[in-house]
C-alpha cells in the first residue's frame, strides 16, 4: 500500500469530503463547521487504516499506479493539502463568492444586457423594417462581409442583364457576313466580358475598351438605373459605417466603475458607495449617475413581479448636479428611510436577493455625443463595514497624480463603532420588519380567501 501524507495525525486539522465532486480539504474544526453551515452535507474524510475491508483489498492491489487509481473510485480523489486559513476573508467568514453558486444578473459587470428575447412573432420582420439600426448593430465581421457581398452581388446581377441583353440582341454571335451588325454594349462577347463592363460602370473606371452604343435605348436605360441604384446602396453603406464609428460606444468603455460598493458612514449617515473614474484626459460634461434596484417585489394584491424597479439616488460630496468627472469620484447612496435598500443589515445583507444597476450618462465634449456607462453590483458585491483607499496624492512637482493601482483596493472603516453599537437596533427592526412582512402576507391571504 502507497505510504500516505495523511497517516501522521495534527488535532488542529481536519480533512473533509464534499458530498459534490469537489477535491477534499483541510480546514479547522471551525471552519469545518462554517462550511457544513454554507454547503450542506459535509463528511470527514478516515484514514486509510480505518476503510471498509473491500476498500482496502482495493487499495492493496497497486502501488501507486494508475490501475490502483481506477480501483479506488471510492475514494474519488486523492486529497490535497490546502490551508483555508490562508483563503481571503470578507466579513470575517470564507468568501461568499467561492462558495455560492453563480447568480443570474440581468446586467454584466461590463454593462451588457445579459436578456434573451425569445419567441418574438415576425422578428426577422422587425429587423428589416429598421434596417438602419439593424445594420449599425451588426458586428464588424459580419458588417464588412454585407460590404463587400453587396458589391460583388450588383456588379454580377447587372452583368447578368446585360449579358442576357447582348444575348438576345445577336451580339453574342460571330457573324462574319454582317459586319455592319452594331451591338449594344461594344466587346461584350461572354459573360466575363459582361461582368467587367457592370464593374468598370458603376465604379466609373471606364478603361474605354468595353462602352455602351446607341443601338439599344433599354441597355442605356439599364445602364442609368444601375448608377441611381447602387450609388444609393453606396451612401446607406457608408453611412452605416460613419455612423458605426462615430458611436460613443467605446468612449463609454473609457469610464471605469470600481468592482465592488462598500457601506460605510460618510458625513455621520450610512452611505452604499461607489467609486467612478474617467480613463481618459478629455473631459466628460452633465455627468448624471443614478441607480436602479431590482429584485422580486410582491404586491398587497399578491402579485409577484420578478424584477421590480426602484430608483436609487447617488450624490458626491459637490452641490453641483453634474459633477466634474477629471478625478476619480466617489458617489454615495444614504440609507435612510427612503431609501429602497433600507433594510439592509450586516447580518441579512448576503443573503439578499437583488441586483443594482447603475448608469453613467454623459455628454462627450470633443463630439457632443451622449453616451452612457453601466455596471451593476449584487450582494455578494457589496462590502458591509469597508471603505475605499484614496486615489488621488499630490506629487512632489504639484502635481495631483490618481493612482489606479489603489482603485478597487478597499480596508476596514476606521468608524467600527457602528458595527457593534447598533447591531441591537438592527436586530429589532429587522424583527419589527419581519412581523410586518409576515402580516401583509396573512392580509393578502385573507383578502384572496374573501373574494373567493
């Protein structure tokens, strides 16, 4: 039997099984216990000395091998070694964010909408009818191919009349015996030919080797309608194309947005914050940030909406409304009673469901160009008792220098006193919030059994 890392015995650890296919680790009597709270059904893991018979008649087999690997399915992994004590802490507890499942969120941390529309009656239809936008929001690959097959199908669908015209017209015949015969589009004997004398028109080359005659009245009103109509799929090409670069799609992606909002005391109120920066030197005007909240709401008539809406409000330190955004800002959102997050608590705040969206609208001063930034944070996002490291120093030059290594860096606020002066009140309320919600509840039952 294969000598084992585990035989030697250490009281302060302990080695654990998930009941999921997860590899087995070591953690503290404690943690051990933090982790059957968080993840279920959690089973120690025995040493090889106290397997069942057959397991060890398994495990006896081999030495090492890849066959004994095979063998020993029971076991399922060969356990690794890893200090959880090590593993970054929030809150005091193991991150919440290793250990909970992947939640759903309606806006991605990059400010793309993560809705699928589905089942749309006509959506082709729709598409088409607003083809301007269609074509804008097409993705550059698929944009430049429409490019270029919009060329290549109207030099070959025109060269095909007026190949079919010459056809028809006799001109694709050598006739040695007439040579008075006048064709309608000179040196045009094969498709080839056809072909080119469509491209070198409507590019206007016009080499003078292949030229339309007066012989045919319809080829030259053909020749007319080919100009008109692709120089107007020319200018709506390139207009989607100017358009397309002129959005201010990628000077929104020069906002950053700090990774994760801490609550904290700022001016003696309990503030949500967040940390915006502008990534760029040229300047954003009438910047306005605001918030939305959503999470599932259920009505006193006991309709239950999935994603509710409400407005969060977010303010600087500044009177002004459009803040100067050449420095990176810090926003707040007070906690106060109208604040639709005002039952949040350091206790329940993890276990929250909801998502805040939070969008940067901007006017971009060197094209007048409105754009807008997006970001969204959900609980597990959000840090109760921290605040953000300072940015912004003054340089020995006079210089102030915003140093963006220190930008998603948070620390423990230095006002602890609220963690453990009002975590009473915050249980009462919190209790006083639980007997109301659990008296709604019981009039809206009440009132549906009465309108039966």
């Amino acid at each position: 039997m294969c000598p084992s890392p585990w035989n030697t015995p250490d009281p302060d650890w302990i080695t654990l099984t998930f009941t999921k296919p997860v590899s087995p680790v070591r953690a503290t009597p404690a943690q051990a216990h933090q982790l059957e709270h968080r993840e279920g059904k959690v089973e120690p893991w025995l040493p090889p000395s106290s397997w069942p018979p057959e397991e060890e008649e398994l495990a006896a087999l081999g030495s090492c091998s890849q066959e004994q690997a095979s063998r020993t399915e029971a076991v399922r992994m060969e356990p690794t070694k890893i200090n959880m004590s090590r593993l970054p802490l929030v809150n005091g507890g193991i991150d919440t964010v290793m250990l909970k499942a992947h939640k759903p969120r309606v806006m991605s941390k990059s400010g793309h909408s993560n809705v699928r529309i589905d089942k749309v009656d006509g959506i082709y239809l729709l598409y088409l009818q607003d083809l301007w936008t269609t074509v804008i929001d097409m993705k550059w690959r698929y944009k430049l191919t429409l490019f270029a097959a919009t060329f290549v199908m109207t030099w070959f669908l025109f060269g095909v009349i007026y190949y079919a015209i010459a056809f028809l017209h006799g001109d694709l015949e050598i006739n040695k015996f007439n040579p008075k015969h006048e064709p309608c589009v000179k040196n045009v004997d094969s498709l080839t030919g056809a072909f080119l004398f469509s491209l070198e028109s409507q590019t206007t080359i016009g080499y003078g080797f292949r030229f339309i005659t007066e012989e045919c009245p319809h080829a030259i009103f053909l020749l007319v309608a080919q100009l008109v109509i692709t120089t107007l799929i020319e200018i709506f090409i390139t207009g989607t194309f100017l358009a397309k670069i002129a959005r201010p799609k990628k000077r929104a992606e020069t906002i950053k947005f700090s990774h994760c909002a801490v609550i904290t005391k700022h001016n003696g109120e309990l503030c949500l914050v967040i940390r915006v920066a502008n990534m760029r030197k040229s300047l954003l005007i009438q910047c306005q940030l605001s918030g939305k909240l959503l999470q599932t709401y259920e009505t006193k008539e006991g309709e239950r909406i999935l994603l509710n809406q409400a407005s969060v409000k977010f303010n600087v330190d500044s009177s002004s409304e459009s803040p100067f955004l050449i420095l990176p800002l810090t926003f707040y959102h007070i906690l106060d009673e109208s604040s639709p997050l005002r039952d949040l608590t350091p206790q329940n705040l993890k276990d929250k469901d909801f998502e805040l969206v939070v969008l940067l609208n901007a006017t971009v001063e060197s094209t007048s160009a409105v754009c807008q930034s997006r970001t969204s944070y959900i609980p597990e996002e959000i840090h109760w008792g921290y605040e953000f490291v300072p940015v912004v120093s003054l340089s020995p030059n006079g210089k102030y220098v915003a140093d963006f290594s220190q930008f998603e860096k948070i620390r423990r606020s230095t006002d602890s006193n609220y963690y453990s002066m009002d975590s009473e009140k915050q249980k009462l309320e919190e209790k006083y919030r639980q007997e109301d919600q659990r008296e709604r509840e019981l009039r809206t039952m009440l009132l549906q059994q009465s309108n039966v």
